[in-house]
C-alpha cells in the first residue's frame, strides 16, 4: 500500500481531476435522517417487478455470456463458463447493525444458497453496499476465492476468508483464475472507501474489467465520471457487456457516483456495448 502512487501516507485518494460542475454545490447533501431513514418519494409503493432467474441457470447461454442482476451491485456474471459473483450483498441492511441504517427495498429473488456453483467473488470496494459481512461469512464457508482492490482483504479475513484464498489488485493489475481462461484486472474509478469514522479511503476502490479469449465484460463499482474510462477502453476494451451503477444518485454526490446521464457519458467514454445499468430488481440477459 506504501509503494501505491494512490497512497498519501495515511489514505488513498483519487489522482485524476474531478470535472468541473459534476457536484452541484448549491443542492445540500442528504440528511442523516434522510440517509438512514428515507425520504420522500425515495421508496418504492411496493416490490418492484422480479423474476426467478433458477430455470435460466439451467441452460448454459448460447452466446457464452449471461448476467443475472440480484440487485444494486450484485451481479451473477456467466462468462464462457465462468461464474462470477460482484459485490454479493444479501443482509437485510446497508450498515454495521442490523437494527438501524438504510434497509433494503426487496428481498433478493434467490437465496444464497440457492446460487449455481460460484467459481470467484469480486469486490470493487469495502462501502456497506458493496462489502456485506453476513453474506462474506457464509460465502467464506464455501470456498469460493475473492478478488478485491488493494487492502480489502483485511475485511475479508476478518470475516473468516481463508487468506490463501483472497487476491488484492491494485488499478492495472491483473489476476488470472486458475484453471480457467478468465483474467480479472482493476480499473480505476472515481469515489471513496470506509467502514467507520476513522477509516476513510484507508483501503483502495476500483472498477473491474473481466475478460475471457472470447468476451470482455466490464464492471464500474461505484464512481463518478473521470476522463479515466477512455484509458480503460482503449487498454482493456473493446466491451461486450458494461455494468454501470446509477441508482445512488444525488446532486451533491455527482463527483462520486454516476447517475443516469453520466452513466451515458461513462458508457461513450468507454467505448460503448451493450449495457446493464443497475435500478435493483432481477433478471437474467443472455
């Protein structure tokens, strides 16, 4: 972490400059209540549309490439048969307590342990949202290894992941599955990391980009718009698929999430393909 150019001494930062008029500072951030409790017109009348995706799973995809959206940043990706779990978060809250914090608007459509054989997880960053530690605990008793940004694996050792079995990556790096023809490398992104008042951007946040000989997938964790996704396009593209988060949008927060616009923008920069841009409800894509 010490030798990452990221690194200031004590946290990370972001090294690309932030566009201007990104954040609009004349909008105040959420309020706490707001964050923690909701607010108007921020929940939904009732459960969104969902679909079992189990009777899909069966079949291979025809094309090699299949995702399967469990909602927010939880993506089952199939790719030349591969399966690939990002940001896995089944617990019923967004937070350190599962008695207060921001709780989730559905269930997920399949349990847990209802998922076809996952083959790795990939973690882009160690927010709540993205980094659940019940479902960490019980995929730690699978097996199954984890690929993550650069010091996240504490978390995950932590939570009871056989170290052996965790790989950190800093932006650029890649790590090939073993076994399989599936490369993994992260990308950069533009936000933040911490799980605690005293830990802010104490471990790295990156986008990931999966590619096999055949497709090339790509996954934007959270970020904002940076002038960054071009470098990916042209290093690790052309993409098949892009993964792009939109739904934790607010005015004052547009220099670290996308939201539906910059998400268009993101999608130019990258080089375009076919897109997946995540509300939070499922359903499988061949």
């Amino acid at each position: 972490m010490r030798a990452n150019p990221m690194w200031t001494g004590e946290a990370f930062r972001n090294l690309h400059p932030v566009r201007p008029g990104l954040r609009d500072t004349s909008v105040p951030p959420p309020t706490l209540k707001e964050f923690l409790c909701g607010g108007q017109r921020r929940t939904p009348a009732g459960p969104l549309p969902a679909l079992d995706p189990r009777a899909a799973w069966q079949r291979a995809p025809d094309s090699g490439l299949r995702v399967t959206w469990l909602g927010h940043s939880t993506v089952l990706l199939e790719i030349d048969g591969v399966r690939l779990l990002t940001d896995p978060v089944w617990g019923a809250r967004a937070s350190p307590s599962q008695l207060v914090g921001p709780k989730r608007l559905q269930p997920v459509p399949v349990a847990l342990q209802q998922l076809p054989r996952v083959d790795a997880v990939l973690l882009s960053h160690d927010h709540y949202d993205h980094l659940c530690h019940p479902t960490v605990r019980a995929l730690a008793n699978t097996g199954v290894p984890f690929v993550t940004s650069l010091g996240v694996g504490a978390h995950l050792a932590a939570f009871g992941v056989a170290p052996e079995r965790i790989t950190e990556l800093e932006w650029w790096q890649s790590h090939r599955l073993p076994g399989t023809d599936i490369e993994i490398t992260a990308a950069p992104s533009q936000h933040f990391s911490g799980r605690g008042l005293k830990d802010r951007n104490a471990t790295l946040w990156s986008s990931l980009v999966v590619r096999s000989p055949r497709h090339r997938v790509f996954f934007s964790g959270d970020t904002g718009l940076t002038d960054q996704f071009a470098e990916i396009g042209a290093r690790l593209g052309p993409f098949d698929l892009v993964l792009l988060e939109v739904g934790a949008f607010h005015p004052s927060w547009g220099d670290i999430h996308l939201g539906p616009v910059n998400a268009l923008e993101a999608l130019r920069l990258l080089g375009g393909g076919a897109t997946w841009a995540s509300k939070g409800h499922s359903r499988p894509r061949r």
